[in-house]
C-alpha cells in the first residue's frame, strides 16, 4: 500500500477535513486510510514558523491555501521552494484568484502545484494521484517527530522512514546522541507490521534511550554517512525577500525536523559556519533552511546545503 506525506498550509480546518485527529502539539496530524493509500496531513498550529520550517522537510506534497496575502502566506512559499517541493495542490479563495497565483508562485518550485478550489473531496482525489519514488535500499534511516512512553511497552517513537526498511529486532544508531537503540515492534495504523519501508509513517517501541534524546528531529538508522555535530559549513543561497545583511550572531536553523539555535560566523555571499551548543544529525547534502526570528520581513534568510562539519 502506497504512504503519502502531505503539508497542509494556510488553512488549519483542512486537515480536519481530510483525515482523522492524530497527535497533536505545535504540529497537528490528521490521517486517512484510503482501498489503496495511507494518507498523513500535517499542519503547522497558528502557523508557527519552526514547526512549519519542520514539516516541510519531510513531506512528498503540499496543499497551499491562498486565504489570505500574508507574511506567513510568503514564508511558506518560500519554505516550500527552499525544500524543493514541487507537487500538490494550490487552493483558490475569494481572497486569491488562479491568476494571482500564478503570479505569486512563477518564481518558485511550487509553480508546478495543480489550482483548485477548496473541495476537501476533489482535493483527496488529486492527492490519490501522487505517487512519489521511494528510495527502499539500504541503510535505513528514520527521523522522529514525535515520542512518549507507554506503561508496559516503554519509549514508543512516531517517524517517518525516509529511506530503506525498518524491521523488528533492528539494532539502529540514534543520532545526535550516538546510542544504539532497539526496535522491539513496529505499527502502522495501530496494525502490527514485521517491517515498514520508506515512505512510511511508523510507531516503533524502543528500548535503550530516554525520552529526552528521541525528540523530535533525531534520527534512527543504520548509515554510517549520518553524523553529528554541534559546527557546520554551509553551502549558502540567501532568499531575495530577506532583506537584512547577513551578518554574525544569534539565528535558528532547522535541518530535517531538528530546529536548534545557532550562532552564525564567516558568512560570504556563498557560504557561512553555524555552531550550536547541542550536536545536530546530519547527512550528506541535507538542507538547512536559516530563519532570522526576530527580522521585520521574512523571517526566512535562505537555504544552506551541508558541505562539512
């Protein structure tokens, strides 16, 4: 059965809409089993911008809804463009026409997204079209957006596998903390699997680490090209709609689901150095999207693409 990862933007009673209440905190998750799909909507709570910054890095599509023509509304195309999605759906509104979408997205990977009004049913239609390739060869590797602990069962972890198969018994890494970690069993849709393979939405039960280092943004796997460190290089591309200089000092970055405050340095027109006080888990070419919290404009200050630690 195909997995599908959908970022719903814009609009926080679509989701609702499209599937049914998962977990919620300042991400909302929403689910929908469908003869031949499994859908999961996530959906940034009051549009927060860290943990829409978060989603993006982990959906295969995205649901825009034009509502209205805000800061948040930018940020979020420009969020979108810096992770390179390129499918899904754009809505209309009274506030927003076919054409003024064009006109907003013609310089921006989402372009691409087909227009249509905001027909949860239709929606869910186009979306059962999208069919994403998956990348199933080893190593696996899984990143965590949420985890808990339940009474007799231990530290349960809700990811994404974003490459390869996770199988019960797996012995994996859990970065940045470097513990080997335990599969003990795996669930989909509250259904017992043997294994799950990319693109799925997983719970795993776990054993050998705590609930304070399978936070959010962690990562289990199998790869040794997967690190960590708490000092990165950046290929750097600054957004044209952030208009501050860059300069050293105090920003965010968020790489996959990890959002960490960092100190940047050396930055040139190309490239720049970030430092945190915590190791953040990387792999090669993975995409860090800088964010100016406190900027006047767009918050968003560019995309980087880790070259070194």
């Amino acid at each position: 059965m195909r997995h599908l990862t959908v970022g719903v933007f814009g609009d926080e009673a679509l989701g609702k809409e499209l599937g049914k209440k998962g977990t919620l905190s300042d991400i909302a998750m929403y689910n929908r089993k469908t003869d031949d799909c499994v859908f999961t909507f996530m959906s940034p709570v009051e549009d927060k911008l860290t943990a829409k910054s978060q989603i993006v890095s982990v959906i295969d599509a995205a649901v825009v809804v034009f509502s209205q023509l805000t800061r948040e509304l930018g940020e979020t195309i420009i969020m979108l463009d810096s992770a390179g999605v390129t499918r899904g759906i754009a809505v209309t509104t009274p506030y927003a026409t076919s054409e003024q979408i064009a006109s907003l997205t013609k310089d921006a990977t989402i372009k691409s997204l087909q227009v249509e009004p905001r027909e949860p049913g239709k929606l869910l239609e186009l979306l059962n079209q999208i069919n994403p390739e998956r990348d199933s060869s080893p190593p696996v590797l899984i990143v965590v957006d949420h985890s808990f602990s339940v009474k007799g069962v231990g530290e349960v972890v809700l990811g994404f596998v974003k490459r390869g198969t996770v199988r019960k018994y797996d012995k994996l890494t859990l970065l940045p903390v470097g513990k080997e970690v335990l599969v003990r069993s795996i669930q989909v849709q509250d259904e017992d699997w043997e294994a799950a393979d990319a693109g799925t939405r997983v719970g795993l039960a776990t054993k050998g680490a705590g609930l304070d280092e399978l936070e959010r943004g962690a990562i289990l796997t199998a790869s040794n090209q997967v690190k960590a460190s708490n000092k990165l290089r950046l290929s750097f591309t600054k957004s044209p709609f952030y208009v501050e200089e860059l300069k050293e000092g105090p920003y965010h970055a968020t790489i996959g689901m990890q959002t960490a405050a960092v100190t940047m340095s050396d930055p040139t027109p190309n490239s720049l150095r970030i430092e945190s006080s915590n190791p953040i888990a990387f792999g090669p070419q993975d995409v860090a999207i800088m964010l100016d919290l406190n900027a006047k404009r767009t918050r968003i200050m560019g995309r980087g693409v880790v070259s070194d630690a």
